[in-house]
C-alpha cells in the first residue's frame, strides 16, 4: 500500500500552510534579529522601517499585551528581545507589509544600538561559570568507586559531538486569521499545535477556545517544529491580533537556519573499565550539553540522553551525570533521537578505545556485554525483548560479519592508499515520552451514512506517513477498505490537549486511541447488525472486507448497508476515545522508574572504503536486521529506517554546523552546510526486519520506528576510524564528530601539519 496522500504530492495538490487560497487583506510579517551573540539593548530605531512605503507598522516587545515569555518546560524565552539579547537571530522587532519583500526589506531599515557583552559558546565554559539551565542528573547502578578495582583494564577520553540542522524543506511558517470576537485561527507548520494554541493565548490574554490551531501537514519536522515553530506563529498572531488582518509569517531558507535552534552539541568525558576478555564491569560519563541560549526542551533532551547512556548494553556499575549548559546560541531544540544519539555515541567511543587497547574487534566486546531480556537499566527499567540478541545474531549470519572482516582485512594488507573498514552498530531505543504526562492521545471518527468514514487524531502528519498508517488502522479495526477512510488536519478544536506529534509514539498513541474509538462505534453496528440478522450473539458478529461476517460466515449485509440503516435508526455513527500508555512512571527524586512502554532494538552493520591520501571515502555498505514488530505499513517503515539512516550518516560525516568565536553561524546556507544526498548513500542498503512475536502495545502488535534507525549512522563513524587505523595504527585519534574528509585528513596528518606550522 503506497502512502495516501502520495498522489497529491505527485500533483502538486498536496496542501501546507501557504498554499491555501491566498485571504483578501492578507499582509505579511518578517523579523528583525539580533546581529550580535549578547549584548544589553541601548536603543531600537523603527523610524526608517516604518517610512518605508507597503510597512504597516513595525511591533516590539510593547505590543505583547501579556505574557512575553514562553516555553514549555522553563518559560524562559521572550518573544521578542526585551533590554539585553543572547543569540545571533534572537527576534526583536516583527515588521508588517504589503508583500513578504517589503517586509523583509525594512528588517534591515531598523536601527539598533547594542551594548556588547561576553559571550559563551562552550559548554564546559558555560558549566565552570555556573551557567546552567535546570539542575544536574546524575543515574547510579550498582556501585562503580569499588568497581574499578575488578577491571583488568581502566581507559578513559572524551567526546566533542557536533549539533544538526533539521533542514525541514518547508522552513518556519505561519498564517494566522482573525475571526469574529478575538478569535484566531492559526495554519502553522507546527509538530506541537496545542503548544500553539497555548502559547498564544497566554501572549494575548485568551482562554484557549479562543484559539484555533489547524495543520494539514508539514514539509518535515525532525523535532524541529515541536517546541520552536511556536515561536513564529506567534508573532504572527501578535500581529494580526492588533491589525484586525490576516497576517502570514515565513522565514527564507537563510533566516530558518540562523534564527532556529538545532540538535544539541555536547562534550562529554567516559571512563570504562573492562576484563581481559572485554566484559564491561564499570563505566561512568559526563555530558555537558550546549543548550543555546533559552531552556526550549534541553532538559529533556538531556534526559533522554541519560536514559541512552548505555545504549544496547548490560553494564553492572554505571554512573551517568548530564547538565544542560546555558550557552549564547541560538536554543537547541528536539532532533530525531532527542538526546540519545549523543549518548549512544560516547559508549561507542569508549567501547572503541577500549578494543583498540586490547586489540582485539570492536564486536567482541559490544557482543559480549549486549542486553538481555531481564537486564536492569540504570534508571531501573528491565529489558523486556529478546530482539536486540536476535537482531545482532540475524544480522551476523545473514550479512556474514566473518567475511566481512575476512575481506576486509584482507584487502587492508594488500592496499596502501585506500584502507576499508566496517562497524557493527547496535541499538536500544526506549519507546515513550520520558515525561510520563505526555503519553496521551485521543481521536474522533465519524461515519457517514453513505459509509465513508473521517478520522481525526491529535498527531501532525509531517512526512513519517503517520496518516497513512491511521488510515491503515482505521480500515483494518473497521474492517473495510482504506479507500474509504479520510484523514483530516490536525485541529485543535476536534482534539483538544495533544501532546507534540514526536517521541515517535505518534502511531502508538494516536492509533490506540482511534482503535477506541472505532470500537465504540463497531459495537453499536453490531448491535444492529444482530437485531438485523435476528441473532442474539453479538460477539459472533464481525466486519471483514466490507461484508458483515456472522459465526465465521459472510452474510448478505454490507458495510454500506449498515452505515444507512444505523442513520436511519438513530444511532450514533461518531465516537471520540481516549488512549494513555499504561505502566509508566518515574520518579525524578531516585531517579529511578518505569519511563518507556518498550524498547526498540535493530542491528546495523556498515562498511566503507577511505582514501588515505585525501581524506574522502565512500559508505559502501549499510546492512540492517531491524525490530518493527508487526508493521502496519511496511513501506512507510522501509521508507523511515532509510530516512533515519541517511540524516544519521549525514550527522556523523559531512553535516558541519559551525559557529565562529562571536557566536555566529558560518554554515549558514546550502553551500556550506552539506547533507547527504542520493550520491552520498551506500550502493547497498540491505534491510531485513526481525520476524517478531509482535509482543508490544502499540497498534496491532506494530512498533515506533521514527526514531530509532536513525543510530545505525554512529556506526560510520567508527568504521572510518578503523580504516584510519588500519593507514596508522600507531596513531591516536579524537572522538571528535563529524569525522568529515577534512578532519579525517587533518587527523592522519597531524605530524605534517605541526612541521609545515
Ligand atoms: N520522517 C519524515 N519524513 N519527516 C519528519 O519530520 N520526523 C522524525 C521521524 N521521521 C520526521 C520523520 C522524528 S524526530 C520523529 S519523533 C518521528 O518521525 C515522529 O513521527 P512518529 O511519532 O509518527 O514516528
Ligand atoms: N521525545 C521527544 N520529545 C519529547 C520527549 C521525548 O522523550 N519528552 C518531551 N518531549
Ligand atoms: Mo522527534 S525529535 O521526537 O520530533
């Protein structure tokens, strides 16, 4: 089954917020942005701007009726700069004109003076000033001061890791109307519409039913759009608020990339100690987190990574201690993985220098000390599944490690200038918002007498094919075809409360809860159906394929036919249900608890070929066994593993985000900001999924695959690393991410670099 809204996009049909029909009066919002990294606010002229002809009027900090502070976790951050600013591409000033040109052409009219302050880019900086958003983390198991006395072996490094654009296609938008009253409706590009909806109601001082968030869709989010579209919606309706006009707010390409904030950069410290047979024994790590300027979702993010600290393995004595530092760049925000893949990283690293001081393969030891079912996590959860052991056993027989080591160590002895080497990669995703309260959802479905059917849910389709695999859900519970499902926008007047379309739950909750409401509705036709058939056993009544089936035999009913006549009887063809995963729990005070509803595992194993000579290479080979339980679309899910393959890939190698001295972006456009492309990926990707009993919770024994693929890419890093070894194995390397061709380059030639210096 392709995705249903495939066709529309092939048409062009396909509908996002600037789209639609074009509203007479429209006008159009453009920001004016701090030039400078920190600095206290002297004086803001608008006298030029304002002179401009198409400028409607130019709004400040003034013009916020009530709250000008928001956020979810922390409202911490202004919607428009107040006295001081803290990040290069702060907001300031919205300027309002005729035509997005104009608008945009008076932001740079706008004079102001700033008094320039110190700036902090470096977490470790930010963390020895005691510049901290929320309070430091640290997770305990066993008892790792006395367990360093029963390694053989005891190393210890550290990491810097690179942060992430999202580059969604669709960059930061909004178009907001005004209504009768002082209602709104909002089009946003948003992952979080009830964040929306909050979030401007509190700006002007409306209860929430003033408010109406509506999104058909997103042209990507990535995490991207779950805390920080608010923003621009935001100002957009600051705007149309006052103006009585409807107002549309979109941010150019280069503006979404300096304004926005980004996956979280880290430094962090691991120490690990280790048998002569390389059992893991103790292992501690420290993340300092480059939050950026404002909380956003930091501390979650760091959460998670605390949660991932050990990835897919079983280590008796751990202790993990994460801070979210407070930096002056722009806020670092949600991104595919949200603090895990950062985690996962560091263990890798040690995990890596560990083998690399034995000599013996990295495999051995990651195999060795793989989770298994029962295992406790360092937060207290035990490890349910086998798949994570079954992924990596499939995985080795399938794609035949031994002859890739065999062939590759081969080919390394024989070859000079080009070394290749290979990485296996295993991970443990835990499925479920870490914030216990969000893992809720609900849905509304209608039937129409005709018998066609509309869903709506509280999650955002923005490309991951959530709408397709509601729909799937829908017409399976039902029993008919898909066919006649229809998926409407996200609205938060159909649903209210949502929690952000993110944590790659949205399936698992959004279906759960259309399942329920499907239910209700099925046992009312049933019930008609019975009295129709003059059968006293409901419960020997189904639907399938569109025909009412009783005691396992089709009868002359249709779905049709039922739809009709329940109208005409006077039942009720709509239902809304309610879903929240039960079982969770956790408790901040002992750190300890029950945060996930399950863990999704997967095996990846990657080669590739490195020039020595020039620092390029090429990914070769990726193959992976992957746990999708029993998928309810496997297309979209292929379709997902590979996505999240190619931005993981993509952050570990060519994806440079790169801030100057003065906090200033330098990779700021598509020049210089590269990301992997159709070119960039391996000739082969092989992707097998695991054969699964479908033990989970979510919707017909499927899995959340959103997230999770996205760590087969930290195996490239690795891979790399081992052919740079294999040109000088005598060297040491960093465990410094991206490993671009250039740092590759700079890292095999650091001696002649120091001589040309
Ligand atoms: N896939 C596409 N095409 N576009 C996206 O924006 N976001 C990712 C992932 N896959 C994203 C995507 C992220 S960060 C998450 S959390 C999940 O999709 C969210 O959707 P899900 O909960 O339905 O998996
Ligand atoms: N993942 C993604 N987004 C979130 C989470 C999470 O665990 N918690 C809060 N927002
Ligand atoms: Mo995804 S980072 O949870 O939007």
């Amino acid at each position: 089954m392709k995705r249903i809204d495939a066709i529309y996009h092939v048409k062009g049909e396909a509908e996002y917020v600037d789209d639609l029909p074009l509203p007479a009066e429209i006008l159009y919002a453009a920001v004016f942005a701090s030039p400078v990294a920190h600095g206290k606010i002297i004086s803001l002229d608008i006298k030029d701007a304002l002179a401009l002809e198409g400028i409607v009027t130019v709004f400040t900090t003034e013009d916020i009726p009530e709250s000008s502070q928001w956020g979810t976790i922390i409202a911490d951050c202004p919607l428009l700069a107040k006295d001081e600013v803290q990040y290069i591409g702060q907001p300031i000033a919205v300027v309002v004109g005729h035509t997005r040109a104009i608008a945009q052409k008076a932001t740079k009219l706008i004079r102001l003076e700033v008094e320039e302050l110190p700036i902090i880019v470096d977490p470790r900086d930010a963390f020895s000033r005691g510049q901290i958003i929320g309070t430091p983390r640290t997770f305990v198991l066993g008892d790792v001061d006395s367990a360093w006395e029963e390694c053989d072996l005891i190393v210890e490094g550290n990491c810097k890791i690179g942060g992430q654009e999202h580059l969604y296609l669709e960059t930061q938008r909004s178009r907001v109307i005004p209504l009768e009253g002082n209602n709104l409706r909002i089009y946003s590009a948003t992952q979080n519409p009830t964040l929306t909806q909050k979030t401007i109601a509190q700006m002007l001082g409306l209860p929430c039913h003033a408010v109406e968030v509506d999104v058909k869709r997103l042209g990507g989010g990535f995490g991207g759009k779950e805390e920080q579209a608010t923003h621009w919606a935001a100002l957009a309706a600051l705007a149309a608020w006052h103006l009585r006009k409807p107002v549309e707010l979109v941010l150019s390409r280069s503006e979404d990339l300096t304004m926005t904030g980004k996956r979280h950069p880290y430094s962090s410290d691991f120490k690990i100690g280790v048998t002569n047979e390389g059992k893991i024994i103790a292992y501690e790590v420290k993340h300092y987190q480059n939050a950026g300027a404002y909380a956003d979702l930091s501390t979650a993010v760091l959460e998670r990574t605390l949660f991932h600290s050990t990835n897919a393995y079983f280590i008796p004595n751990t202790r993990i201690f994460g801070v979210s530092c407070r930096t002056n760049l722009p806020p670092n925000t949600a991104m595919r993985g949200f603090g895990g893949p950062q985690a996962m990283f560091v263990i890798e690293s040690a995990i890596a220098k560990v083998a690399e001081t034995l000599g013996i393969p990295r495999e051995e030891i990651q195999q060795k000390n793989l989770l298994r079912p029962g295992n406790r996590f360092p937060y207290g959860q035990e490890i349910q599944t086998d798949s994570l052991r079954r992924t990596w056993l499939e995985a080795e027989q399938t794609y035949n490690l031994t002859a890739i080591r065999d062939r590759i160590n081969h080919y390394n002895a024989s070859h000079f200038e080009t070394k290749k080497g290979y990485a296996v990669m295993p991970i443990c995703f835990g499925i479920s918002f870490t914030a216990t309260f969000l893992n809720q959802a609900s849905a509304l479905v209608h039937v129409y007498p005709d018998g066609s059917v509309s869903v709506t849910t509280g999650g955002v389709e923005m490309g991951q094919g959530l709408s397709t695999k509601i729909a799937a859900i829908a017409a399976k519970a039902f029993g008919i075809r898909l066919q006649r499902i229809k998926i409407e926008s996200t609205n938060t007047t159909r649903i209210a409360n949502m929690s952000a379309s993110a944590a790659s739950v949205t399936t698992d909750l959004n279906g759960n809860a259309t399942i329920r409401a499907i239910v209700q509705i099925l046992d009312r036709l049933i019930a008609l159906a019975a009295k129709e058939l003059g059968v006293k056993d409901g419960e020997n009544i189904a639907i399938a394929k569109e025909k009412i089936v009783y005691a396992g035999k089709e009868t002359d009913l249709t779905w049709e036919h039922l739809a009709k006549a329940a109208n005409l009887a006077r039942i009720n063809l709509s239902a809304h249900a309610f879903y929240a995963t039960p079982g969770l729990g956790f408790d901040r005070d002992r750190e300890k608890g029950h945060p996930f509803a399950y863990h999704v595992c997967g095996t990846a194993i990657v080669e590739i070929t490195l020039d020595c000579l020039r620092g390029t290479y090429e990914i070769d080979a990726v193959k992976i066994v992957h746990d999708l339980g029993r998928s309810v679309n496997e297309l979209v899910d292929r379709g997902q593993v590979e996505g999240g393959l190619a931005q993981g890939l993509g952050w570990m190698t060519i994806e440079d985000l790169q801030f100057n001295e003065k906090g200033e972006l330098k990779s700021n456009n598509l020049a210089n900001y590269k990301i992997p492309d159709i070119y960039f990926m391996p000739d082969i990707i092989d992707i097998k999924f695991l054969e699964n009993d479908g033990n989970s919770p979510a919707p017909y024994g499927s899995k959340a695959v959103g997230e999770p693929p996205f760590m087969y890419g930290i195996g490239v890093f690795f891979a790399i690393r081992q052919a740079m070894k294999a040109f000088k194995p005598e060297m040491e390397f960093a465990f410094t991410s991206p490993l671009t061709p250039e740092r590759v380059l700079c890292e095999l030639y650091t001696d002649q670099l120091k001589e040309i210096a």
